[in-house]
C-alpha cells in the first residue's frame, strides 16, 4: 500500500494512504464449505484510482468523510474503516494505540464489487500500525484484517494476486503489467450476500493456468475463456449491469466484464490513453453514472498518486 507521510520532528503525526479499487479480473466459485462460506478462484488487480485515507494522532477520536459517495458512508462502527481501528486498537492495546483522526476521501461507489470498503479498511491497518509504530508484519495484518472481510487480505496486498479459498488464500502473479481500465457503474448498488443467494451452480471449475507471457492481448485472450460466476446472478438482479458491459463495449474495449459481485464493470484497452478517451465518450453519454478511466497496478511496488 502506497503511502505519502507528513512527519514532525523524529515522530509520524501524519499518513496519507491511497485506498485502490480491487478488480476482479475472472471470478470463479468452486464450492460452498459447510459454514456458508463460498469458495473461489479469483485474478484480481489493483487500479490507481480509489479513495483516500488521511490519518492523524489526536485527542480523541474521530471519523469524517468526504468526496462524491460520502453520503452513502456509515460513520458509525458499521464502518470498516472503523471497525478496523477498534480491531487493531484491540489487538495491540490501549497503551500502543493513542487516539487518532482518520478523515476518508470517498471517490468509490459503495457496494459496487470493487472493494471499496475493504481496501479502506486496509488502508486503516497500515496506516495505523506505522503511526502507532506497532511491530506488525503483512501477514499479522491480515489475520486482524481477516475477520472484518475476505477482501481486507488481498487488499492489504494490493498487488495482481490469484485468490483461493473464501479469499484468504493469496499467490501474487510476478511480471503483471499494467493494464488500461475503464470502470463504469450506472448508480446502482448490489448486495454480495443476494447475488450469493442467487447462484444456480456453486461447484464450477477452477482458473485455467495463466499463460508463461503476461502482456494485454494474453491477458484479454485468457479473459475469454474465464468467467465472473456471479454476473449472471447479478444481471438477473440489475439488468442495468448489462448495459453497463454493452456500453464499454460500444465504446471499443478490448474485453469487458462485471468485478466481483456488481454493480461496477471494467472495460479493458490496449493503453491509458485509449481507456481516458472511452471514459470522456461514455461519461458524455451517461453524465449520471459512474466513469473513471485508469490503470491497473503492476506487481512490483511503483505507484503514489492516482490516475
């Protein structure tokens, strides 16, 4: 997770941390375990564009939001990011964990099969550990992650990653490059657990092998013989998800598909460049929904800032 810190004297006073939208490039699910849980297989990417956390040591306390979906933003402990404070504040005690001020810049759709909550929630644990200055590896950070979502694992990783398992089970992929993405949603929130409810087959196959060279057109040609499980759930619950993906394909994406489990689709194309000016044609189109043109991370440790 990238981080941009302000410091006085020897001291962190202050992180600023991008939160990135997690992309479920192929989605598949291969069981249901005897506790409810979903099994998947999952290729995920991390894009530039997501929101951000600030992080500040305070006298008491406090959670604000900001940004274009701050409305839809809980800010009690229904919150992650919330819920992730009070996590690790239990996890490292009360003496290690002075009061904080975690303002959060909301550019994501909520509930929208990006991640958003969970990359913000991660976000939080990273960047309360280097504040609090709490001796926590990634991986003692994922186990307090864990039980506040499946996604808070991989999200904490932020790099193209294949996830097994309910989503805790992560392998990152080396030599992934960065790809052009469109993200599109058309105002539309889906819940997870209804679109769970709805899968006619729970018992599919698994992700087929990556090919040995990773680069966009065997990206896409790998793509197209993968699927995302839960998008025809998901259509029959919002239609509207099939205009989205027929929109992004209108507008000259190499591929298109639903992320996780809707309502956001993802438009991939061949450069930035090309992804930026199918964003400013469908925004011109559908000046109501949400459009973002961006790029996906690559596996090595390289962006600050967002596209």
């Amino acid at each position: 997770m990238p981080l941009a810190a302000d410091t006085v004297d020897s001291g962190i006073t202050v992180r600023a941390l991008h939160a990135h939208a997690k992309i479920n490039l192929a989605l598949h699910v291969t069981g249901r375990r005897a506790d409810g849980y979903h099994m998947i297989e999952s290729l995920a990417v991390f894009t530039r564009f997501g929101d951000r956390v600030e992080i500040e040591l305070a006298d008491s306390d406090g959670f604000s939001v900001s940004g274009r979906y701050a409305a839809a933003v809980p800010l009690d402990g229904n919150n992650l990011v919330v819920k992730a404070r009070d996590a690790l504040r239990d996890q490292a005690g009360q003496r290690h964990t002075p009061p904080v001020a975690i303002r959060l810049e909301k550019n994501l759709p909520v509930a929208s099969g990006v991640g958003g909550g969970s990359s913000d929630a991660a976000a939080v644990l990273r960047g309360l550990a280097e504040i609090w200055r709490l001796d926590l590896d990634d991986a003692q950070l994922a186990r307090v992650g864990l039980p506040l979502g499946a996604d808070v694992p991989m999200c904490l990783a932020a790099k193209p990653l294949i996830a097994r398992g309910v989503g805790d089970e992560l392998s990152t992929v080396p030599g992934f490059p960065a790809l052009g993405l469109v993200l599109v949603n058309p105002g539309i929130a889906v819940s997870t657990a209804e679109v769970f409810n709805a899968l006619s087959d729970r018992d599919n196959e698994g992700l087929p092998p990556l090919p040995r060279s990773l680069d966009f057109h065997s990206i896409r040609n790998w793509l197209e013989i993968t699927r995302n499980d839960l998008e025809p759930a998901a259509r029959t619950i919002q239609p509207a998800i099939g205009k989205a993906i027929s929109v992004l394909n209108k507008a000259g994406a190499g591929f298109a598909r639903m992320s996780g489990s809707g309502a956001t689709c993802f438009g991939l194309f061949e450069t930035g460049n090309v992804a930026k000016r199918a964003a400013v044609d469908i925004r011109g189109r559908h000046p109501d929904w949400f459009v973002a043109a961006t790029r996906s991370m690559t596996s090595e440790a390289d962006t600050h800032g967002q596209d």
